[in-house]
C-alpha cells in the first residue's frame, strides 16, 4: 500500500485523493484552511450562503466519472439542475441577449436579439470549435503532455489545421463573426483562462463549445457542495483530512518523495506527494532539489493569470426574473484587458469592468422568501505592492466596490438599496484565501501560442511528486482541475 499525501483539499487535490484511496492507496490530505473546496470557497453569513469560486458546472459527464469510479453515483450525492438560461449578456448598445441553455435553441435566439444570420454565423463558429474538440481533448485535455503520452494520442495530422495552433482565439472568431457582440461574447471565453483574447491560443475556442454543448448547470445550495461530497467520498474511502495543517516544505530523500515538512516542524512521510498548490509556489520554496531549479525557472516564463475583484451582497426583494447568471459588458473590453496585464501604463483596476453576476434562485442559499445570494465578480489585475496594484491600500476595495455598484446601475441592475450586507474579496484577499501569488485565479494566463506547453506537467522532476489543479495541466475551470486529478492518479498506478 502506497502512501499518499495530499498538500491542499481544492477539488484538484480531492479528486486525485479519492481515486488514489478508490485504487487501495493510503490518502491523507492536509489542508492549511479549516475546511475544504480551495479556490471553490464559501462564506456564510446570517443564512446567506454565497460561493467565491465557480458558478457553473460545465462538462457534468467528468464530475459524473469522478464519483462512478471512486463508488457512488453522483446523483445520490449531488443535485444537478440544468440550467434554461445559461446567462442573459447586456452588450454597450443596450441589446439584451439570453443565451439558452440547450445547443439546439441558441441559433433562433441569436437571431431574436442581434439580428438575422446571427445565429447562422455562431453556428457556423461552434462548427469548427467542435472540430477543435475532438481534435484535441483526448491529445491535450485527458492525458499528461509526456513525450510517451503525445506520441500514443497525438492527433492525425490532418486535423492540425483544424486547431489552428498558430492562430489567436480574435483571429479565428474574425474569420466566421462579423457582428461586433458576437465577438465580445467569444471574447469573454479568454476571461475563463485570466487571459488576453487578442493573445490567447485559438483553441480556447473549445471552451464555448463544450459549455453550450454540454450545458450549463446548477448545484442545489451552491457549487461548494461538491468540495463536500468529495470529501465525504475520501472519508468513505478510509482517506484522512487533517486542516489547519500549513505545509512548509515538500522533503525528498535519495531523489525521491519522502514526505512534508509541516511549518510547525513535524514531518508526514509519503511515498507519494501530490500539490494541489499553484506551480509557482510549488517551484518557488515547497520544493527545492537541484532537479527542480530548472523548472523553477520556467514557470516563472507565462504571463500570470488576473486575479478577480468580488463583492458578496446579501440582497433583499432582489429584481424579478433576474436570470441565474448575467453579465453586463464592458464599453471598452480592449481597454479592460490593456488594464489587466498594463499595457498602455501599469496594471490597473478597470474603470468601467465587465460585470458577472451570479444570483441562484435557491431556497437553500438564503436565510427566506424574498432575499437573493449575489455573488458579483470583475477581473482584476493581481495583487503586486510595489510592482502592479496593491489591494491593501487602505480605502482602495471599497471605493472600487462602490465604483462596480454605480456601474451595474448604470448597465441596468441596479440593487444599491436593497443590500442588506456587503462582502468584498479583493486580490489580496484572495491570494490569503488560496495560498495563490497576487491571487491569480488561474495560475498562468494561456497567452501565447505555446501556453499550453509551457504550463507545468502533472509529474514533478522528482519522482513521486505530482502537481495537480488549475496552475498544472491540462489547466484551470473544474472540469480541467478534475481530469488534473485522474492523470494525476493514472500516473501514480503506473
């Protein structure tokens, strides 16, 4: 029996703990907060219960896999509802689109709201994306990018055009969308990698395309039930959780995994580690061998991911029909993201963002009838004092969260008067929450057409190391954070 230990209980970290104890190995996963789900948090306040993390489970068919193979259906453990409206987008000229959660009726209501041919044009884009998919899923998505592993999965040559890898995700949209809100709706895809969409590899295109294909879906009281029912899963399993365990190193002895260090001086021996940790974290002081300073090197090459700026708002008699998810669009989306990665001066909090809202219509998220959970999202540039923005400064996070309240007010949603409570999660704030630097969502942004390369394999130079989640390939968004966690099991049985 292998023993296994964990550093982090993000769903990265849980799901290669659960398949790793459903294979018969011995798990203990250590965890520095007091509860699990990492970057997929919750807060609770006075019967609200707000998700800080992702809003929407896309690719159920991945979470349904997780759960079949490690014993237990997912439905028996988790409530899944798919979502009829997958999100209303409000675009600068007033129009108002609601996306349908169903492939089939996306044409028709494309056409409703922008004009005919609309939908012909974005049919015509998920076309080729679909081609990406298959293309590419089973090569960059489902297994490790090792030289043995590409060489059994590459795809045939004759759909390397298919993927466009020397094109960006604009450059491929201007070749089938010419309706300028038909791009700023594929632009907003590069958001989901805390990425730059005029550098962004065009086969981020696939992430349109498998959200819409596969629907968009709803987790009955809030997305952080998953973190829940995966380490109920371990548990079951005979796996062990110990929180409150901050990790200060990972140890190797004769060139291989020996175990942790704890930053209180104990010591958990392992034969295997797996880091649910961002790369650069990982690289930068967990783990430390001569094996590793080259690779501590090029993970400081990409572009980091932006970070997120989030307000939690404990809403009362919230609008009617306010849809599960909305987003108002940003006037100017190039000068947001020259804002973001400070081009054209330094980072920058964006002056009018792009707003996400997320406000779940669920009894089990809010303290009675007639409140609403919000949960309000705009990308941010990371939190870097002396270098880029610093998200402590006092007076900085309210005054911005001010500024996104006059701005959704002026997009058309306008709630100052009705909040009962307010909850700010600035960068830095989130770069404590989730041990990430400067709080990048994603670890490194996919900027670049060689992203995807240059994101760190599953398996460390040391032998017995493993990195798992959204910092790690195949790269950030639950349904990439749990394959991480199967290769990093497969890996580890081999």
């Amino acid at each position: 029996m292998t023993r296994v230990v964990v550093v982090g209980a993000g769903v990265g970290g849980l799901s290669a703990a659960v398949r790793l104890a459903a294979a018969g190995h011995e798990v203990t996963v250590l965890e520095h907060a007091d509860e699990p789900g990492g970057k997929l948090g919750v807060i609770r306040h006075g019967g609200f219960v707000f998700d800080t993390g992702p809003s929407l489970v896309t690719i159920p068919d991945i979470l349904e896999d997780l759960f079949a193979a490690t014993g237990r259906p997912l439905r028996e453990v988790l409530d899944l509802q798919r979502l009829p409206v997958a999100a209303r987008y409000r675009f600068p000229d007033g129009t108002v689109l609601d996306m349908p959660g169903h492939l089939a009726d996306i044409p028709d209501a494309l056409d409703a709201a922008l004009g005919p041919g609309r939908g012909d044009q974005w049919s015509a884009f998920l076309g080729r994306a679909e081609r990406m998919w298959e293309a590419s899923r089973a090569t960059f998505l489902e297994n490790p990018l090792t030289v043995s592993a590409l060489r059994d999965n590459h795809p045939p040559l004759r759909d390397l055009p298919a993927i466009a890898p020397l094109r960006t995700l604009r450059g491929i949209g201007r070749k089938y969308l010419s309706d300028p809100r038909l791009m700023m709706l594929l632009d907003r895809y590069a958001t989901y990698t805390g990425s730059d969409p005029r550098r962004a590899p065009a086969a981020l295109a696939t992430v349109p395309w498998a959200e819409q294909a596969y629907g968009s879906w709803y987790i009955r009281g809030g997305l952080g039930q998953i973190a829940v029912a995966l380490q109920d899963r371990l548990f079951a399993l005979g796996g062990r959780i110990e929180f409150g365990a901050s990790v200060g190193t990972i140890t190797a002895e004769g060139g291989r995994a020996s175990g942790v260090a704890l930053v209180d001086g104990a010591h958990v021996p392992a034969d295997v580690v797996v880091a649910n940790a961002d790369a650069r974290s990982v690289y930068g002081h967990l783990l430390r061998t001569p094996a590793t300073k080259r690779m501590a090197r090029r993970v400081l090459k990409p572009t980091p991911s932006f970070s997120g700026f989030v307000l939690l708002l404990a809403v009362d008699a919230p609008p009617a029909g306010h849809p599960h998810h909305e987003v108002l669009f940003a006037e100017d989306y190039d000068a947001e993201f020259d804002a973001l990665f400070g081009r054209r001066g330094g980072p920058r909090p964006v002056g009018r963002p792009t707003v996400y809202i997320s406000a779940p219509d669920d009894p089990a998220v809010v303290p009675g009838p007639g409140t609403g959970a919000w949960f309000v999202l705009v990308n941010a540039p990371r939190h870097e004092p002396g270098r880029g923005v610093d998200w402590d400064t006092p007076g900085l996070a309210e005054t911005y969260a001010d500024r996104i309240l006059d701005v959704m007010a002026e997009r058309g949603v306008d709630v100052r008067d009705r909040i009962r409570w307010r909850g700010i999660l600035s960068p830095a704030d989130l770069e404590r929450r989730t041990l990430t630097p400067g709080g990048s969502i994603y670890g490194s942004s996919s900027n670049g057409a060689r992203a995807a390369f240059l994101r760190p394999q599953n398996a460390s130079p040391v032998p017995g190391v493993y990195l798992v989640g959204g910092s790690s390939h195949p790269g950030g968004g639950l349904p990439l954070v749990m394959l991480s966690g199967k290769i990093v099991a497969d890996l580890v049985g081999r």
